[in-house]
C-alpha cells in the first residue's frame, strides 16, 4: 500500500565517497584544497575549498573545527566553522553544529539544536561566483588586461 509502485521519490541527496581523512587531535595551518570526499574530526586553520569538483562533500564530526571560510558544493556539518560557508549544492546542519558566519546555500537542512551566528542567504546552484570560480577568473582576466 505505501511501498509506492509508481509514486516517485525525490532525488536523494549522495555523498561524495571519502578520499581524505583529517583525523581527531590533528590541526592544519594553512588553505586546503581537494576533491572528492573530505571528513574532519581535527581543526583546520585556514581556508578550505574544492578543485571546482561539483560532487565534492565535506563532512565535520562533532570533533571536528574550521577556523576559515568553506567553499564546497556539499557540506554536512556537526562540528564548529567560524567563517563563511558557500555551498550551492547542500547544507546538512546537525544537532551539535556551530555556524559563526553566514552561510550561503542552494539547499538547506537543518537539525534542531543546530546553531548559526550569522546570516543564511540562499543562492542559485548554478551561479558560479558563490565558489569563488568567476572571482578567481575575474582575477586572471584583470592581470591580462
């Protein structure tokens, strides 16, 4: 009866497989960069984004801090981000999650208990400048010129 033979589901939202594991008593000074999956349980000091990978995933444990903005498509936070965090794909805020910034997003999910000290502003997924992309290109193209 609820099995739903022919009712359709919305597209359900999966996770980046895990390529970096920062593990929980390890602190990182300085930017990071990477693809794929990244799961936090340490502290980064510094800014952490994504190689334009629009399927990259961040996930913070409760262990886990980020003192620095955050630009990747998907983030699942339960841990501490004292920054701005950009994502036009999705943010999963969990119970235990600590937001002090704003926090721009396509899409947004948010636990109660969940905490932001700052704004949440939703932007469209498909508008590059929020990763930081046309910044960087505007850069190069002002170099040139």
């Amino acid at each position: 009866m609820f099995g739903g033979g022919g009712v359709s589901k919305s597209k359900k939202f999966k996770a980046s497989k895990i390529a970096t594991v920062i593990g929980h008593g390890t602190e990182i000074k300085g930017d990071i960069s990477f693809s794929g999956g990244l799961h936090l349980d340490g502290v980064i000091k510094g800014n952490l984004t994504t190689n334009q990978d629009d399927s990259a995933t961040l996930t913070v444990s409760e262990d886990g801090s980020i003192e620095g903005d955050v630009r990747v498509p998907n983030v699942v936070l339960n841990g501490a981000v004292a920054g701005d965090v950009y994502a036009c794909g999705r943010v999963e805020l969990a119970a235990r999650a600590r937001v002090t910034g704003t926090v721009y997003y396509n899409l947004l999910e948010m636990a109660m208990g969940a905490e932001v000290n700052g704004q949440l502003k939703r932007v469209n997924e498909n508008e590059p400048r929020m990763l930081g992309f046309l910044d960087e290109e505007k850069k190069a193209s002002d170099v040139g010129a």
